[in-house]
C-alpha cells in the first residue's frame, strides 16, 4: 500500500516546530495563568496583551488562491479594533447584538473580538441554516447587524428580512465577499473591508476613539456575556446561551492544563463551525489563552488535505471527521495489492493485540510488546500517521456526538487514541476529558480542575463551577429549568466506570421505555450498526412500543461503492436503497448487531429510508443531529411498516 503525504508547509520557522516537541520548562507562565485560572480576564484584554507582548508572531494563516496567507498578533488586534470603530460609528454598544453568518474565516475573528471590545455581543449562525433559522435566531437576539461570509448567507438575510415578520431591528448587513453582488443595491448592504474603512475614517474625526475603546474593554467585566451560542434545538426551538468572558477564559483555560496545551506551542486547523461552542473554545479562545497558529481550512471538503499540510499538534473533531479519516485510510487498503494487504491486515491485527493488552494493563506493556509495538510503528503505523497528518499531534479530541468503538479502537491501534470528552454548550466546552491513565475506551475521563458534578439517583448527571453559563437569552423560564442551585441539569445519563471516569449512556430524554417498561438507551445499538460502512445514521425506535426498530440511512459513497463493486445498477439514493441485494446485507448487520444485545434490545424491524436526512428538511439540526421531536410525524410511513397500521403488532422477524 502506497500512501502519498503532501509537502508540509514551508513558511513556519524550523523553531516552532521544535518548540512544538519539547515542554516548556517548569513555572513558563507567559499570560499570567493565575488570572487565567480564575478567569478574571477578558478575550479581549488577552487579545490586546498577545499583540502587545508578542506583536510580530504568526496568529493566523489562510489559504488564498493556493497561497497560505499568515497574520501576526498586531494585525489581529488591529483588525479587531477597526471594527470595534466600525460599530462605534453606526452607534452599536455595550449590550447590542450582531449575528455572523459564515464559514470559518479570519474576518469572523475580527467581527467577534472587535465587537467584544465595546461590550457588544456576537452570535453565530450555522452556514449552513436556511433563511428561516437564521431569521428566528436574528429575530430573537435583537441583532441590528449582520456579518455575512458571502452571497449565499447575505441572501439568507435579505430573504429573512423580506419574509414573514422581516427582521425589524436588523439595520446593517456586511459581507466579506462581496463576489457576484457587483448589481446588488441595497442600502444596508455593504462590504467588510469598506465597513474597516469606516472604522478608520471615524477615527480619524474622533481621535479618542481608540482611548474610548480601551475603556470600554477596561469596564468589561470577566461575568459580562461575551458571546451567545445558540443550542441545536433537537427538542425544541433554539436557545440563546449566554456565555461569559469568565466562562470561556476558565473553561479553556482549565481544558489546555489538562491536556497539556498550556505547555507546548499549538498549532491548529480550524474547521468546525465557529458558531459551535466547542470550535469557540478549542480555537479562537484556545490561540488567546495558550498561543499558538489556527490555520484555516478551506472548506469542511479539504479539511483532510489541510490537515496533511498543517501537520497540527493539536486536533479536535467531531465523529464524522475521524470517520472519514479511518474510512479514506481503508478505501486505500482496499485499493492496494493483495501482498500489502494482507501485510497491512497482519500489523493491524498485532496492533490490536497489543491495544487489548494495552487496556488491560492501565496503559503498561511488558518489554516484549514494547519492542513489537516499534517495530509495527516504524514499519507501517508511522507513515498511516504521517500520511493523515496526525503524527505531529500530541493532543486528539472527539467530541460532539456519540461515536463508534470501532473508530476510537482505530486510531488507539495505530498509536493515535483519541481522548473523549464530555461537556455542552452550556458549559462552555469539555468539563469532562481523558488524559493520561485515564483512557478506558468508552470513557469520557475525568472532570478538569474546578468542575463540581453531583450524579443524581436516575442517572443524570449534573454540573457546577466557574464553566457554567449565565442563562438563556430572553427566556428566564428555560434558565429556571435547566437549574438547580449552582448546578445545571444535564439532560444527559452517565454510568462512572471502575476507574473514576464517566461514560454517557444517553440522552436522557432519548431513553427508550418500551409497553413491557424496559428501558433502552438507543445510542450504543445505533453506534454498533454504524460501525458498518455502508451505514451512515440510524434511528432506534420503540418508544412505548411492544419491540424496538431502526430507521436507517445508507452513506451513499460506501454504499454506492459496495454496489459497483458488484455490478449492481442503481442511479440516485433511492435507487440505491430500494436494491434487494442491499436491504439483504443491512439485514445481515442487523443479524450481527442483535447476537451483541439482549433480546429485548434487539432491532425487530428495521425500514431503509428512500432519502438522505436533511437539514433543509428539519430532519437534521445543523450540528447533523437528528432531531428526535420530528420522529413520530416525519417517519409515519416508515414506523407503520415497522409496527403496522395504529402500532398494529406484526409478525414475529427474526433478529
């Protein structure tokens, strides 16, 4: 098998690369970490003292028509500030809300720390929600200016304010590509880099502008909302989670001591949506509290290729993208010869071994496995990591979604284990991570520094410190319910492992209580099931039913190519899942799935779906969830095949 790794990037002092490999000595306290531990700070404070201390190190890098652009500390704040004008000049303040609708982009931190300067509030839009989301989320915060990326989302807002109640408060609407709008005339409507100039411009007949500016990032209090992140609304319409600077700062903050980010240089790929907490957290948040390069990917298509060229120290990923990698590295297995595979399946068998060993002895190998483990790195293991761009990294997340055994075994086997976490929104990232030790597979470690949790009797678990947010925006009924005290209810079941660690069993409101009052957690079933390739999302239903069923979704590619492979003719997704050749081997991973579950959670029934969930089709959240409140309506048709006509009881399927 030959894996070809593009050229690493050029441009990066050979330094900063050794600075990524060696711990930084004992007491480097670069930022004053004993106020970033108490998070008595702001980001933008620590914005202004990254480009006062270090003015001329690179911050962020972009890729432009094929050329990696790099931005220092000094431009970042500049830019910063020049908006931070901008808004002075159309009379935005401390209190006002923007919305920013875009891909992820140095502009979005411009926008988001220039506006944070004066106290305003920035609020992230999915690039991906249709007109109708973004004007319920612009609508409910009260933005009265809007950041578009380019004349996709600046048309999401213009239709948001032509349609339905309009956006009444919304008096500006900025974009920063500005490519075929050259005919748009709207009076609203302008570009970035003219609303920067307007900054300067309002400098320039206000000279205490800038000194205006600094006192207002002065007054800024750490329990000030910083930020708002809207939740994915998979039960309910979204809500507006306030976030604190203190939020934010400690939560990072504790997050880098945790993993060691606090103590090697970090040099990250930014991909995952910016209006998404975590990718608040782990990059724009993390560049100010620990240091370091975010280097943007050019679209969530070439995040793989970026990641190859950045070769990061630091990576966070959903599910989905460690997936793709495993699935990219044995589409490639697939493609090589017979003698190299079966090569590669004998080093990945030994891998496995030595994993199992590995987890059986709290991490420890005898000096024998120690030695084979070498030679399966140097000989095969290595160039995997080097080939996805991961052997540099020294810290690995996956977050955001339940996610395969299959997939964490993978990357553990290759020397590459993932470190799960758990938090949310609403505690501004992970409070739970694994570290060191505390690796169990299926675990999500143990809590950062400062983290109270109280497990209550049904299972749910509870969080408490400085990570916790201010409230939902405009809905104190919605804060009232999600509090206890300082504690904030969940809504998610934990079991706490042998070693201390926490593991998620499910949602809580995703419980499944079968008629005979069984009670089934769906998420570990649906993971096993995806664990097969041709396999994208499953739906385990059974709520209130004699029997559970799947509804399932098939990954087109894989899928697709199973089918080729044996000359199977099909033209659309439909055609595809209407195969009898398919639904026999879903039904064959079905068989397989059930022999690893008792009988009452064994899938009965299952329906392939004849389209690909949809976020446009309010099947899916944009964070790709599946929102669970829409079941019973969206699916009749398929859960009257499963269960028959008005939850009839069909015969028995064997399973």
């Amino acid at each position: 098998m030959t894996l070809h790794t593009p050229p690493r990037l050029p441009d990066a002092p050979a330094e900063l690369f050794a600075a990524d490999r060696t711990p930084l000595p004992p007491g480097h306290d670069p930022l004053a970490f004993d106020i970033l531990k108490a998070g008595n700070t702001t980001l933008p404070r620590l914005l202004r003292e990254r480009a006062r201390r270090t003015p001329s190190e690179l911050a962020l890098r972009e890729k432009d028509l094929g050329v990696w652009r790099r931005y220092d500390w000094a431009h970042y704040e500049r830019q910063a500030r020049r908006f931070a004008r901008a808004l002075l000049s159309l009379g935005i303040g401390r209190g006002d809300r923007i919305v920013i609708a875009s891909e992820n982009t140095p502009e979005w931190y411009y926008a988001d720390l220039g506006a944070e300067m004066i106290g305003a509030i920035p609020v992230g839009i999915y690039p991906t929600n249709p007109w109708p989301e973004l004007q319920y989320i612009a609508r409910h915060s009260g933005a009265r200016l809007a950041v578009c990326g380019d004349q996709e989302q600046t048309d999401k807002v213009l239709d948001a304010r032509a349609n339905g109640e309009g956006l009444p408060e919304m008096a500006h609407i900025v974009c920063v590509d500005m490519k075929g709008m050259r005919l748009y005339a709207d009076p609203q409507l302008t570009s970035f880099e003219a609303l920067l100039e307007a900054g300067d411009a309002y400098l320039a007949a206000h000279p205490d502008a800038d000194a205006r500016i600094d006192a207002m990032l002065e007054e800024t209090s750490p329990d000030d909302a910083a930020l708002m992140v809207y939740t994915s609304g998979t039960t309910g319409p979204p809500k507006g989670a306030m976030l604190t600077h203190r939020n934010i700062v400690y939560s990072t903050h504790a997050y880098a001591r945790t993993v060691g980010a606090d103590r090697r240089r970090i040099e990250a790929v930014g991909y995952l949506p910016l209006c998404h907490a975590a990718e608040r957290c782990y990059s724009m948040a993390m560049l100010l509290v620990a240091g370091g390069t975010v280097n943007f990917a050019e679209s969530i298509d070439a995040v793989n290729l970026n990641v190859r060229e950045i070769a990061p120290t630091f990576m966070v990923g959903v599910p989905r993208i460690w997936e793709k990698m495993k699935e990219g590295f044995e589409f490639r297995l697939r493609e090589s010869g017979p003698a190299r595979r079966r090569i590669a399946d004998a080093f990945l068998r030994l891998g496995r071994r030595l994993d199992d060993a590995r987890q059986a002895n709290d991490g420890r190998l005898t000096l024998a496995q120690k030695l084979q483990w070498q030679a399966a790195y140097w000989l095969m293991f290595r160039n995997v990591q080097r080939h996805m761009g991961l052997d540099r990294t020294y810290h690995r997340l996956c977050a955001g979604a339940s996610v395969s055994p299959e997939t964490l075994r993978f990357f553990s086997v290759i020397g590459l284990p993932l470190a799960q976490g758990y938090g949310m929104t609403e505690v501004a990232g992970c409070v739970f991570v694994q570290r060191p030790g505390f690796f169990r597979l299926g675990g999500c470690g143990l809590p950062v520094e400062g983290t109270d949790y109280e497990i209550a009797p049904d299972g749910e678990i509870l969080l408490g410190g400085p990570a916790v947010f201010k409230g939902y925006f405009r809905d104190a009924q919605a804060t009232a319910k999600t509090m206890r005290g300082p504690m904030l209810l969940s809504g998610d079941v934990v079991a706490t492992l042998d070693n201390g660690e926490i593991s998620v069993v499910d949602r809580k409101k995703a419980i499944i209580i079968t008629s005979g009052g069984k009670n089934i957690a769906p998420s570990e079933i649906e993971n096993a099931l995806k664990d097969h390739p041709c396999i994208k999302e499953v739906i385990v239903t059974g709520d209130g039913r004699k029997f559970l069923g799947a509804l399932i979704q098939l990954d087109f590619d894989n899928a697709g190519l199973w089918a080729a492979e044996r000359d199977l003719p099909y033209t659309t997704y439909k055609s595809l899942a209407q195969l009898p050749e398919m639904r026999a081997l879903i039904q064959s991973v079905v068989d397989e799935v059930n022999t690893r579950f008792a009988r009452v959670e064994n899938i009965r029934r299952f329906v392939i779906l004849e389209k690909e969930l949809d976020h446009d089709d309010g099947e899916l959240t944009a964070t790709q969830k599946v929102r669970r409140s829409i079941i019973e309506t969206k699916f009749a048709r398929e859960l009257e095949q499963i269960y028959g006509p008005a939850q009839g009881t069909p015969g028995e399927v064997p399973a």
